[in-house]
C-alpha cells in the first residue's frame, strides 16, 4: 500500500497502511475503509485479492495528481483500466473490488456517489474451464503410487482422495478439523466449510473413507475432534498439530505427479476437475454435480465437463481428406 497513516496489526489480508488518499479524507473515511476489509469481507483469499487491487488503484491516482477521494471521477476509473495491463478475468476482478470499495463510501456518507458504478468491464464468457483434468486411469496411477509406509503418503492419499471424491477446493481441505470426518448411522461423512462460511456436508466415497481410516488410525487423532485434519510436518516427518497451507498441498501434488510422469500443470483444483468429470462420464447428472461441489450455477459445474473431449475428437477424426 502506499505510505500513509499506520493502523493496528491485523490479518495479513488487511492493509495496516492506510493510503494518503483515504487518510486526508479524516477519521470517518480511514475508518470506513478499514471496515470495507474487515467487516464486509470475510473470505481471507478474496481480502487479499481486493486489497491489491484498491491498493494499485489509489497508488495509480496519487501518480496521476488526484489526492482526495472526491476528486475521482468515472473518467478517472475508466481511464485506469483503459491501462490495465491483467487479463479480462483479473480486470473484471479489480474493477469489483474497487466498485464495492466506494459503494462502502458512499453508504458510510463518506462520499456522495460511486464513481466506479458506471464504468463497464471487458467482456469475458467462459464455456469451457481451463483446469488440467486427469483421466480415470491417470488419478488412479498417482493415487496407487504414493508410498503408503510412512505417515505423510497416508495423509496425502487420503487428503487427494477427499478432493477427488467429494469435488471439495483445496481451502476446504485444509481447514478440515479431525471432527469434520464423522459416521452417521452406517455412513461417513465429509463436513467442508466453503466459500462465503457455507457448511457443505457430502457422504464419504468408499475408497476415500478407506484412505482417510489409515490416516488417522497411523497418526492416532481420531480422538482430538477439534485439531486439524490434515497436519504439516517437521523435519523429522514426524506430524504437528499446524494444519497444511494450501501451498504445502500445492507443492506436495506438483512432486507427485511429477514421480509418476504426469504434466507439471496439473494443480489441486485439477482433482476436483477430475472427480466432476468422472462423474459425469459414468452418467451422473450435472445438477448433483452442482450439489456435491457446492456451486451456485450448473454453469459452473459445466465448466469442469470434459466427458465431450472424446467424442468431439472421433467426430473431427470423420473428416476423410
């Protein structure tokens, strides 16, 4: 952020400088500021994102002589992202943060209206998602080649075959609690915590609940409901009581894959990519994909689709030159 008036240490999702441009705006625009990313932003991933954003674009307006808040005009935010060097996705991204920003301003009288509210983002129409996705065969492969004789092959087994199986996002894996792995009636259960604090609750695969019974039953933490499931290791590999960070899971999955010849693009959103389209190919129907990924559209749901590759190549492959 740029330098400005310090504020108290908080989440590291939170500006703890607030930028000359809000401060000079006194106490009621700092503090309505502050609260835009800890009060109305709960998602730790999403405040970070925002943060970035607003930050480049106050940044951005110091440099080009603007140095209150009210002397920011739509023609400004337009010609901000007329600039903008991201991608359609991360403009459309930035231009939301900034225009729920001066929304929380204009609510909170700070300023009389949103100069960000009429100013149009690219285009940008998804159909097809561009998650790598592995076949039946390859996530077999990698989950049968993890070496299961030490307690970290047991607890990345089971951690990948939460993900494919249950279509969960990595987030929700790692803040999974040893309680949220629970039997009803004859049944176990996955409780995920999802985007938005939504609790999703999806019933546990066969093989995934095999997977997670030797985990647990090495590790010994069946009994401590409210410690984290999946758990970082130290230098002895032996397990701590601190949850793995998604870059842990991120790094632990680029080095499997890698072993057993897999691409390098492959990442912890292929597996819920993987488990949809498995899925799907074995005539599940797209509107209990949606329910088992905890989606909002069924469009999104066929963003992970990729039962058509197979097809359309045969089709393609009829035309005899």
């Amino acid at each position: 952020m740029p330098r400005g008036r310090k504020t108290p240490a908080r989440s590291r999702a939170v500006p703890t400088v607030v930028p000359e441009l809000v401060a000079r705006g006194g106490n009621r625009a700092t503090r309505r500021f502050l609260e835009f990313f800890t009060a109305n932003i709960r998602n730790p991933n999403t405040r970070l994102a925002y943060a970035r954003a607003v930050s480049r674009f106050l940044a951005w307006c110091e440099e080009h002589g603007l140095h209150q808040l009210e002397a920011i005009e739509p023609m400004v935010v337009a010609a901000y992202f007329e600039q903008h060097p991201g991608s359609p996705p991360t403009v459309k991204q930035h231009l939301a943060a900034i225009r729920m920003l001066f929304d929380w301003l204009v609510i909170g009288q700070v300023i009389p209206a949103n100069p960000a509210s009429s100013v149009r983002g690219p285009k940008h129409v998804v159909k097809r998602g561009k998650t790598p996705v592995l076949t039946a065969d390859e996530a077999r492969q990698l989950l049968d080649s993890i070496d299961i004789r030490s307690i970290v092959g047991l607890r990345d087994r089971a951690l990948i075959g939460v993900m494919v199986y249950s279509f969960a996002r990595v987030s929700a894996v790692t803040a999974m609690r040893v309680g949220d792995y629970y039997s009803e009636g004859k049944r176990w259960w996955f409780r995920l915590h999802e985007k938005g604090g939504k609790r999703h609750e999806v019933p546990a695969h066969h093989s995934a609940e095999a997977y997670m019974d030797a985990y647990l039953e090495a590790a010994a933490i069946a009994d401590e409901k409210r410690s984290p499931l999946f758990r970082s290791v130290d230098r002895r590999r032996r397990l701590t009581t601190q949850p793995m960070a998604r870059t842990d899971v991120l790094r632990m999955v680029k080095r499997r894959a890698k072993a057993v010849g897999l691409p390098s693009t492959i990442s912890c959103h292929t597996f819920r990519a993987t488990g949809i389209t498995a899925y799907l190919d074995n005539g599940g129907t797209v509107e209990n994909a949606q329910a088992i990924a905890a989606h909002e559209s069924p469009r999104t749901t066929k963003l992970y689709d990729h039962t058509s590759d197979e097809l359309t190549l045969e089709e393609i492959e009829r035309i005899a030159i």
